[in-house]
C-alpha cells in the first residue's frame, strides 16, 4: 500500500513538472506560477482562466511552471503565451524578451502588495536581520516579495542575503515557504502579503502559529502579462475582459475567489520601483 | 511439599504426569509456532521496509544531488504522512522519522524538521555506535528500543550523495507477539484444562483397580485372594490379577511349607541333647529349644527378649558375651567350653556358636549349640591322673632297668676283661706248648692244640667285640662336623692296606658332611665297609659304592655291595648280636652289625638293609632324625 502511494504521488510530480513542457498546437499557454494561492488545487485559476476563454473566445491551455525561469522559458519558447508572473521576472522579461503587461490585479483595491516577513510566533526575533545564522525561506529567486524584497531590505541594512542565513530554502512557492515555517523546516521566510492573506483566510489557525513581524513595500502587484507574439487585439481583448471582469457576476465571484478586486491597466514603468530594487541589489556594497 | 503430595496418590503422580507431557508438549510446539511466526512477520517488515527505502531512494537522488531542501522534505514528508495516515493498511510498517543526509553527515531533510533543521548534523543516539558506510542498504534490529532502522545509501549518476536512514517503530512486531502470546497462553490454559480432565479421567480408570489391589493384599498367602473387580478386565490388570492369584497361591503352598519345616526343625532342635539357642546381635534371645528350657527351668516366652545377664549370673553371662562377640569377629564357628552353674552344680557344656549371616553377608544374630560334656570332662581328669601315676610308675621302672644295664654292663665289661687274662694263658700256653713240644706230640694231640689256639683266637675276638660293645654303650657322644665321604675313604684304604691282594673297586660320592661323633662313626663305618669287603670276595668284579639319598625328606646314607647278599627273610637277624647269616666261610663275631645298630641309634638314627641272595646287599642308615 505504501508502494502504491508512493507511485502515485512520483508520477503526479512528474506530471506536475513536466505538464509545463507539453505542446498543444492550437492552445494558448496560460502560464501560472507560485504568484497565485495554490490552496484551492488551482480551481480558482481554472475557472479564472475559462472565465477569459469564455469572454475572449481564445482556448488557453494552463500551464502550472514551478518557478519563474520555466514560466519565462515557456513563454519565451511561445511568445504568444499569457501569464501571471511576479513583478520581478516581468520587468526582467520585459527587457530580455519584450514580454507585454496586460493588466495589474487590484489587491486590497490598490495595484499594490507588501513582502511580509513571517516567522514562528515562538521566535523572539524581531526583524529579519535578526534571523542571522537562520534558515530563511523564499519560494523562488526571482520572485519580488519572496527573494527580491527581503534581499532589499537586508541590503538596506548592510546585510548581504547570501551571507546572513545558515542555509536558504527555495520552497518554489509561497505556500511551501509558509508550509516550510509551520513546520519547522525554516525559521524565517519572505511571504507574498496577497497569499499570506489567501492562505491564512482558508487556514486560519496558522495566525496562531505564525506572524508578521516586518514587511517591506507596498511594491507593484504581480501582472498578468504576454509574450511579445500575441496581437494587439487579442491583447487589448484581454486586457478589457480583466478591467471589466468587476462588472460581471461571474467575474465577480471569480475575482472573489481569487481574493481580488478586479484589475487595471497600468503602464510598464509602474515597475520601474522594482527595476529599482533589482538595480539597487546589483550594486555593490562597500563590504563587498 | 508437592512431593510428598503426590507421593500419597498414584493417581495424582499419573495425573501430574500427564500435565507435564501435555504442558511441555503444547509448550515446545507453541514455542516454535511463535518463533516461525514471530519470524515470519519479521521477515515481512524486513522486506517492507527495505522495498520502500529502494523506491524512496531512487525518488530523492535527484533533489539530493541539488540539495533541494523543501523538495527533499516534501518527499520524505509525504511518505511519512500517508504512512501515519495508513495505519490500517501498514499495520505492520509504522515509520518513526526518515532522515536525508548528504555525504558529511548533515541534514538535507528530516521528517521532524524541528528537531533536525537542513544543515545541522545528523544525530541519533541509537546509531552512535554504527559507523556510516557505502554499502548499499543496511538493516539495523533494535527491538530493545522498539526500531528498526534501514540505512541506504543513494546514488546519483553512479557516486553516492547522501545518505538515508528510516527509522520503523517495532512496536506492531511486539504488539503481534504480545497478541500472539496471549492466545497461546488462552490455548495452553485450555489444553491444560483438557489434559487435566483427561487426566483424571485416566488416573481414575488406573487407580481404581490399584486401590482394588491394595484393599485385596491383606489377605495375600490366604490361598483364596479376592480381586474379583478386576474379573471383566482385559487389560494388564486382568493379568496382574492372575499373576497375584497364582503368586496368593505360591505363597500359601510356601507358608505351609515353612510351617511344616519349621515343625521338623523345631522337632529336631527340641528332641537334641545339646542346648540350641539363637539371639540378636545385641544378645536378647531369639529362640531357645527344649532342652534350654529343661536345663534351667525356664520357658521360652520368658527366655525370649532377655539377655544372658538377665538369665544367669553375671560372671557366666559376660563370658557368654565375650564368646558371641568372638564368633561374631571372626565371621566363622568357634568351639568354646563354658561352665555353667546348675542346681547339681558347675557343669562344663562344648558350645560352638556361630555367626547367622543374611542374603548380604550381613550378621543378624548368633546361634549356638551346647553340649554337656560334664561326664567326659570327668574321665579325662581320672585319665590325666592315671597317666601321671604310669609315668611316674615307668620312670621309676626305667631308672631301675637302666641300673640293671649299667650293673649289666659293668659285669659283661668286667667278665670279659676277666676272661682275657684266663683265656690269654690257655692261648699262650697252648703256643707254647706247641712250638715246645710239636714233635713230641702225635697229630691227634697237635690237631687238639691247633683247635685250642684257633677256639681261644675266636673267643678272643668275640670279647673283644663285646668290649667294644659294651664301649660304644658307654662312650659320650661329642657331637661335631663330619665329612663321612673322608672317612670312609680313610676306611676304605686301611681294608686295602690288610688285603691287597684283594681288587675291589671303590665309588665314593665327595663331601658327604654330617654331625656326629667322629669315632663312633669312623667305628661304624669300619663295620659296614668291612661287612661289604668280606662279602665281595667272591664277586667277579668287586664292587662297594658309598653315597647319600632322600627319602620322606630325610637324607639316607648308604653302602652297597655287589656281594653274596642274603636272604631277606632273615633280615630281622641282621643287627642282632651273635646272629649270623652266613657259615664259617665268612669270618666273624656276629657283634659288628650290632656294635653299628647301637652306633646309629645312639646318633638319633635309624639303620636297615635291603639284599637279594647273590646279588649283594645295600646298608642304609640316617642321623640326627
């Protein structure tokens, strides 16, 4: 019986990590990453992503990437793809591969989210600084609130990331890195406010176990982009579908579900903070 | 306390018996039931557990080759996880912690990542003491702490890059056995139970004809033994009751045997003369016959039980004591003689008493049989008296008898040395006469002289021989270290020297040593060779032979001739003086054989003759007897 579990679950984990590399001619890759709350089992980006296929008429075949250099690697590869990656990887992306933004999420009503940092309620420590010679988690290296602001944050204090923590745990999502906590597995890691707000809405007993001791931010929420291939038009079909999704029911209860207010469109330098940030990173301290 | 319960009942000894066979029994086969179980799920764990340490291993190599620490965990998480979930399904196989550790010892992945956070150093007290190696897949036993531990060491592209260990809780295993144990021990009380019942049923059907048995031995040797229960069996206890029936009859027909030899016995024993009596080592009377009872006015039943010191008076009774004791020492009969007082006073009893020994050896009691010998005793001291009075009455007889010799001797002594003096002047004068007056004698007054002188020459020579006789009677014998061969050689010659015209030969054995008076026997031993001289004469080839032999372990000397011999039937003669058994062709005295018989005689010795007419004569004599 154990075998069979075990079968079981190594070919749901090649499948979930292969699932990424699959050609289907005539599907448009919606590429989804660790940017999302993964804690309903992806049903609310099911019905998210068949909401737009329903207005827009495109068939999207969703693409789950476990960490944001498949996701632009897949939409690299496919330049006509759709995603929903994290500020980071775009403003990169942007620039590497021309990828397009299509719409900002409104988080809290505002195209804007916060890096919070998490840690067990029975810690002491007050500050990331703090968690010297710790485990920190973080769910992707490119990921803004996960790595970026944190990395920030330290930097702001003369602190190199790299060299602050015992070890540092890529978890491949928010939701592993607030697992990795409540297990012990991290002492502390940087959270996504907007999952952090998912994940402690449908668990809540984890606010007993775990807490926000520092935050950073706000920074640009994580967009939903496309590669630099897709039309103007079928861009701007999108684009309108996610401004207007607010005013349906449908979309209203979509977005409910995601824990959004709806999107808006919003130019490529509303990034520019983060390009900021990665540039700031880039810099070398004095100790360095 | 049990033992000597049991030792009361046969019925319980079987019964006990039965529960021993049966609980050792049930116990040896539930014992081994257990261990091939015991060892079977084990073996099953075994497998289990290493069956998921390979699948889980191949699964984790990758993220441990990249140390994918939230990837590694998850992994091992999940497993760990389904597995709690599982326990229905893995009853057997209850996982306590999986640990992933890459090639220095430290923590990529713990399933208790609290206590064994990524990059810290593996620690486990139980495996202190194993040493990390290579091989491929350990399996480590510690039901002492309830684990099991399988340590396996992962690949990735053909080099090890970590380690991992998953520890199992044993306690199902021990659970199973605890179950497996108490149904074994449910089952064993229930055979216990059984075997008891069976047991007693069958300790019943033993002991019921053996109680049977023991009610009907009382009356064992009766002739008609009861045991009619056992009747309808056919079973060993149907020929048990044969065998006692015919060893009931055995018995009677040997008691009645016994009684009536016991009556025969008691008929001897009471009709003797002499007084039986047995009793026990410690002196108390067994049995006593008739004739004790008669003697000293008693009866058996108060004899019976007592000692000899309760019986007679106290100086008898510790003689008595002292002689059983005796008897008793030497394991054999002792003839004694005792006195006793009677009511017609001391009498004297020959009383053997003997020592009564069991089948063992082993001395019980000590018989005895007396015989009055009162009346003999008597005689024996009249007899004494009588002989005393003889002894006396020849020793005076003897001294007057050798006075009478002596006064014999001196007369024959005296006679014939009177007689010479005569005898020597009729020889004298007769010579004289007739070298004087030969021719004026006619022949017939010549022949008369020449038969004085020859009749007196004779007569001469026997009183010489009577005087040397009479000498050796009288001669003190001196008594010293002899070579006889010596003198008989000496002798030997001397009759050479008076006759040497006559060849004679001479076997003389050497060294021949005795003890004796050296003249007496050098006269002797004249006597003899001179004898053997004279009657060879005639003999073709002459021969004497002197030497020694045994006889009746006495050493016999003798002198042998091959001469005229003489006739056997008048040997009684031979050493009698003036007893002659040849003519007048053969000189002599007839005194010399005697003179020889009284010199061995006088020496202690014996001497006689053996001869055949015409074929010589042998002459034997001992010494010193």
């Amino acid at each position: 019986m154990l075998i069979r579990h075990l079968v079981t679950y190594v070919i749901l984990l090649f499948l979930y990590t292969s699932a990424s590399y699959a050609n289907h001619p005539g599907d448009i890759p919606f590429v989804v990453s660790g940017v999302v709350s993964d804690s309903s089992g992806g049903k609310d980006i099911r019905h998210f992503v068949d909401y737009l296929m329903q207005k827009s008429g495109i068939n999207f075949k969703i693409y789950y990437a476990s960490n944001y250099s498949k996701l632009s690697s897949i939409m690299r590869q496919k330049p006509v793809s759709i995603g929903w990656t994290c500020g980071a990887p775009f403003v990169e992306d942007h620039k590497q591969d021309k990828q397009q933004l299509i719409s900002v999420p409104l988080f809290h009503k505002k195209p804007l989210y916060h890096s919070l940092i998490i840690t067990s309620v029975k810690n002491k420590e007050q500050k990331l600084a703090d968690f010297k010679g710790k485990i920190f988690a973080y769910s992707d290296p490119r990921s803004n609130s996960g790595y970026i602001a944190p990395a920030v944050l330290l930097k702001q204090q003369g602190i190199d990331i790299k060299k602050h923590f015992s070890l540092m745990i890529n978890t491949g999502n928010h939701e592993n890195s607030i697992i990795a906590l409540l297990n012990g597995l991290a002492d502390v890691a940087a959270i996504d406010e907007y999952i952090w707000t998912q994940y402690t809405e449908k668990f809540p007993g984890t606010l007993n176990k775990l807490h926000e001791i520092e935050r950073s931010g706000p920074f640009p929420f994580t967009p939903i982009v496309a590669g630099k291939n897709i039309t103007p038009a079928s861009l701007e079909k999108i684009r309108n579908i996610l401004v207007n999704m607010k005013q349906d029911t449908q979309g209203q209860k979509i977005l409910k579900n995601l824990g959004l207010d709806g999107f808006v469109n919003k130019p490529v330098s509303f990034y520019q903070p983060i390009q900021q940030m990665l540039d700031s990173l880039n810099e070398k301290t004095p100790q360095e | 306390m049990i033992r000597k319960w049991l030792e009361k009942s046969f019925s319980r000894q079987v019964t006990a018996m039965l529960l021993l066979v049966g609980i050792v029994s049930n116990s040896t086969y539930a014992i081994f039931d257990f261990y091939q179980e015991h060892r079977h799920y084990k073996n099953f764990m075994e497998q289990q557990a290493t069956q998921l340490s390979k699948t889980l291993g191949q699964t984790l190599a990758n993220d441990m080759h990249y140390e994918n620490y939230f990837a590694l965990w998850s992994s091992i998480r999940k497993v760990y996880l389904d597995n709690q979930a599982s326990n229905k399904d893995f009853d057997l196989i209850i996982i306590n912690e999986i640990a992933v550790i890459n090639k220095e010892g430290r923590v990529l992945a713990h399933t208790q990542a609290e206590t064994h956070k990524p990059g810290s150093v593996y620690s486990n007290p139980l495996l202190n003491d194993i040493s990390i190696t290579d091989r491929p897949l350990e399996v480590l036993w510690m039901e002492q702490h309830n684990k099991l531990f399988v340590y396996s060491a992962i690949n990735y592209n053909n080099s090890i890059v970590g380690y991992m260990i998953i520890s199992y809780s044993t306690l199902p295993l021990k659970a199973l056995r605890n179950r497996a144990l108490t149904t074994y021990a449910i089952s064993q009380i229930a055979i216990l139970i059984f075997i008891i019942l069976i047991a007693g049923y069958f300790a019943r059907k033993i002991s019921a004809p053996i109680n049977d048995i023991i009610n009907a031995l009382p009356n064992m040797g009766s002739g008609n033994l009861d045991i009619s229960s056992l009747d309808h069996r056919h079973d060993e206890f149907k020929t048990l009751e044969k065998a006692l029936r015919h060893a009931d009859k055995s018995i009677y027909e040997t008691h009645n045997e016994i009684i009536d030899q016991q009556q025969k016995l008691s008929g001897i024993l009471d009709n003797s003369d002499a007084i039986i009596f047995m009793k026990d080592t410690e002196g108390k009377y067994l049995l006593v016959n008739q004739r004790y009872e008669k003697i000293f006015r008693t009866d058996q039943q108060d004899v019976i039980g007592r000692t000899d010191f309760d019986l007679h008076p106290a100086i008898f009774a510790q003689e008595f004591l002292n002689h059983d004791r005796c008897a008793m020492a030497v394991k054999r009969p002792i003839h004694f003689e005792e006195r006793i007082e009677l009511d017609d006073g001391i009498h004297t009893y020959i009383t053997v008493r003997f020592p009564i020994k069991d089948s063992s050896g082993h001395i019980y009691a000590i018989a005895g049989i007396a015989t009055d010998i009162t009346e003999r005793k008597q005689i024996e001291k009249e007899l004494i008296q009588y002989k005393t009075r003889l002894e006396s009455i020849v020793e005076t007889r003897t001294q007057e008898l050798n006075e009478s010799i002596q006064e014999l001797e001196a007369f024959s002594y005296s006679v014939s040395h009177d007689l010479r003096t005569p005898l020597r002047s009729i020889n004298g004068f007769s010579l004289a006469l007739k070298e004087d007056y030969q021719d004026a004698l006619d022949d017939t007054a010549n022949n008369y002289l020449e038969r004085i002188i020859r009749a007196t020459d004779r007569m001469g020579d026997i009183i010489d021989d009577l005087l040397l006789l009479s000498r050796v009677n009288r001669h003190e014998i001196q008594t010293q270290a002899i070579n006889l061969s010596l003198i008989t050689e000496k002798v030997f010659q001397q009759l050479q020297n008076l006759d040497p015209d006559q060849k004679i030969e001479i076997d003389i054995e050497s060294n021949i040593m005795i003890q004796g008076d050296p003249k007496l026997i050098y006269l002797a031993m004249e006597n003899l060779l001179g004898n053997a001289w004279k009657y060879t004469a005639k003999a073709e080839q002459p021969k004497i032979t002197f030497g020694q032999t045994s006889q009746n372990g006495h050493r016999v000397y003798f002198v042998k001739d091959n001469g005229t011999g003489f006739d056997m039937q008048y040997v009684d003669k031979l050493f009698k003086a003036f007893q002659r058994l040849h003519g007048s062709e053969y000189e002599g005295t007839g005194i010399g054989l005697a003179t020889v018989h009284r010199i061995i005689h006088r020496h202690n010795g014996r001497i006689w003759a053996e001869s055949e007419e015409g074929h010589g004569a042998t002459f034997y004599f001992t010494l010193g007897e």
